[in-house]
C-alpha cells in the first residue's frame, strides 16, 4: 500500500528488496555476507554486557529529542535509560552497561 506521495505507508510491512534479497543480482561482488553473530536487547536471559558509561549521556540526548515518543517529560526518560543501564553495569562492575543474549550461526 502506497500513500498519496506514492512511498510507501507506515502499515506497509517492510521487504528487502529483489536485489537485496539475491546474490544473482551482483555475482561480481562476490560471496554473500552471512552473520556469525546476534545481539537481542530487553532479553530476561543476558549473557552479554557492553559498558556504555561514555556514551550514556549521549544515548539520552538522541532518546529526548523524540518528544511525540517519549511523552510531555523528557527528564523521566534521562532518568530512566540511566536506571535501566547502571542496573545493568552494577551486575558486571561498570557505571553502566547494555545487556544482551547473543546468539551465534554457523
């Protein structure tokens, strides 16, 4: 489904493209990429944890600035991701960590 400025509307689901989708489109680029490893966030079941004191603040100020996501408070958002990440970071003995599960292919 389209809008009326013809790109695509927000209930179409989102496909790769043919191209994307198919090493016969690009046989010169070589082997196809495959990934060895998946990080999955907001896991009950962590086994991997990323320090991310130095880029916290950072983090914080990219969520703000998504006022018509994160409500009429932005201050309780700062609060919140800095919570959420020092809860992490205490488990593994940084200021304030990302958990994930990774998951590896082969």
């Amino acid at each position: 489904m389209t809008s009326p400025s013809g790109r695509p509307s927000r209930s179409t689901p989102a496909r790769p493209s043919t191209a994307a989708a198919s090493p016969l489109y690009f046989p010169s680029a070589g082997e196809p990429h495959h990934v060895s490893t998946m990080l999955l966030s907001g896991t009950l079941s962590p086994d991997t944890w990323v320090d991310v004191s130095g880029s916290v603040e950072a983090k914080v100020a990219s969520i703000r600035c998504h006022e018509s996501r994160v409500g009429s408070d932005p201050d309780l958002v700062g609060e919140l991701v800095r919570a959420r990440t020092a809860e992490a970071g205490a488990a593994v003995g940084v200021a304030h960590a990302e958990s994930f599960r990774r998951l590896r292919f082969r």
